[in-house]
C-alpha cells in the first residue's frame, strides 16, 4: 500500500464549500445531515490522490468523498478539506461509523503488502506497534 496525501485545497474551496456549508449549519440546527457543498470537489480530491482510492490503494475512476470523521460524529469537519479523503463508493458506503481506522494520510509506504493471487492486505513490521490496532 502507498501513502496517501490530501493535496491542495483548491481556490473556490472555502468560498464554495466551508462558508456555504458552515452557514447551512448555522441556519439549520437540527439537521441530522450536512447539506452537499464537497461533491463538486471530488475531482480536484481524485486529482490529488491520483486517482487511487485511499483505503484500497487501487486506481478509482469515479470515486466518492469520504468525509474520513464521521458527519454523525462530527459536523464541524463536514466542510474541511483535510476531512475528506477519496475513496471508492462502495467503501465508502460501508465504512459508517465504524472504526476507529487508520488515517490513510497516516500510512508510509511500505507499511503493508499484498499477497498474491489471494490479493490479501497484510500489515508488515514497518507499521509502529501503536497504530497496529487500527491497522
């Protein structure tokens, strides 16, 4: 697995995403989930990762954004671009509030390996022994 970094935040970001968004939040109290201000971003975020998915490492032609903490655990990170990561929407859709995981922004390269043909993901002794939990 490589590492993973959060690029950039584009120009239009806080203008177009944090100001709009934070504003949502403040006139709508109650809401259980954050209005979509980020997914006119995906692509300056898959551009940043290369387009490889953050958790599976693996090339993503479409992709989504994973807001990495939880908009159910946290609102205020729902419009921060160190929050998001992009992924692959059927990871994302299963991640939930599961967890904790590690921050792909975390990883060093070498931190695991893929084993062949099983294509199982195997941490290595490269990862310190104090994420290994969340490995």
């Amino acid at each position: 697995m490589i590492a993973s970094k959060p690029g950039r935040e584009p120009k239009t970001f806080d203008e177009r995403c944090r100001q709009r968004g934070y504003e949502w939040l403040r006139t709508h109290p109650t809401a259980s989930r954050p209005r979509d201000y980020w997914s006119e971003f995906r692509g300056a975020l898959a551009d940043a990762a290369k387009d490889l998915c953050a958790y599976g490492a693996m090339y993503e032609p479409v992709g989504s954004v994973d807001h990495f903490e939880a908009v159910s655990k946290d609102l205020t990170l729902a419009y921060e671009w160190s929050n998001y990561r992009f992924v692959t929407a059927n990871i994302n859709s299963k991640k939930g509030n599961h967890g904790p995981f590690l921050d792909p922004f975390e990883v060093e390269d070498g931190w695991f390996e893929i084993i062949l043909p099983s294509l199982q993901l195997r941490i290595t002794d490269k990862i310190p022994s104090k994420l290994r939990p969340k490995a």
